[in-house]
C-alpha cells in the first residue's frame, strides 16, 4: 500500500470521529446534534498491529450544534475489500479510531469507532469513507455522555512521503447527558 494511500486512510477515520465530538451539551438529555469539521492529517511512525499501516493522527476545528471545537483524532486502517466508486481502487476497513473534541470551557467529549470504510484513488490521493461509533464519556460538561454517531468524510492526499492530507467532514448523531 502506498504511503498516499495510508494517509487518506488516517485523514479520513479521523475527519469521522471529529465531527461528532465537536458539539457540546447546553442541558441534560437527548440532542440530536449535526457537526461539520475540516482539517489536517499525518502517518505516524505507530503501527499497533504490524500490517504495515501506521496509525494517523488528525487535527481539525469543528463547528456544530453546540459550538466550536478542536478536534484531534487517531486511526489505523487495513486493507480490505469492498466496492468503490469507479477511479477510487483501494478499499481499507478501520481497524481502530479514538477522538477527543475540546470546547473553550475545556469540556472534552470522548468518540469511540465500531467499525468504517475508506476508498482511496491511489493515482489521484482522493479519498472518502464513513466512520460509526459511540460517544462514551469525557470531562466536565460530558463527564457522563453517551450516544452514537455517523461521519462521511472525504479528503485528499497532499504529500505521500509522510501521508501529509486533508480532511473535511459531516458528523451526525445523538448525545445523551444526565
């Protein structure tokens, strides 16, 4: 697998999980909560599960139902098949995500992966994918939050040699906090 394709790999698990933790909770209850997010990814040197694939570490400004947030987001992929929209010729399945949204109140919300898919354009860098997970927990204002979420996310390759990329994303769930 090439290095452009682990990138948009990376970008693209964490563009997911960033949009759903960007939003925080103005009162206890249900919300159902819509965040968008764009930003920047990178390979690291990790690889947790020896497939050749190191984890990626996103970085991206959300904004959504409940405010702005940063956003930063790990992922690690494998290759896995699956069908692509024509052009798009490597299909990958995440293999973990982790994301933490932090709010200017310092209130953190914590996103979890449970399963996702990215097309990569290995002659192009194109990428785009889906992300599923849960929210389970953070500090202060979500010290107690749960709930489930959605991201589509699509981005592109800008340097392969160390898997430099953009992402942009739209998260869609429901938080719940006591």
């Amino acid at each position: 697998m090439t290095h452009t394709t682990r990138i948009g790999m990376l970008a693209a698990t964490l563009v997911a999980c960033v949009g759903l933790l960007a939003a925080p909770v103005a009162s206890a209850g249900e919300k159902v909560i819509s965040t968008r997010y764009a930003g920047v990814g990178y390979d690291t040197a990790v690889d947790t599960n020896g497939d050749g694939l190191p984890v990626g570490l996103t970085l991206a400004e959300s904004q959504g139902t409940f405010g702005r947030a940063q956003l930063a987001i790990t992922s690690e992929w494998y290759v896995f098949p699956r069908d692509c929209r024509d052009g798009y010729d490597l299909p990958v399945a995440l293999v973990n995500s982790v994301a933490v949204a932090t709010f200017a109140d310092q209130s953190q919300l914590f996103h979890f992966s449970t399963g996702g898919w990215l097309c990569v354009s290995t002659t192009t860098g194109a990428y785009y994918g889906e992300v599923y997970g849960v929210y389970s927990g953070g500090t202060g204002r979500f010290a107690e939050a749960t709930g489930t979420y959605i991201t589509k996310f699509d981005g592109q390759t800008l340097d392969p040699t160390i898997g430099f990329r953009s992402i942009r994303a739209i998260s869609e769930g429901r938080l719940t906090t006591p």
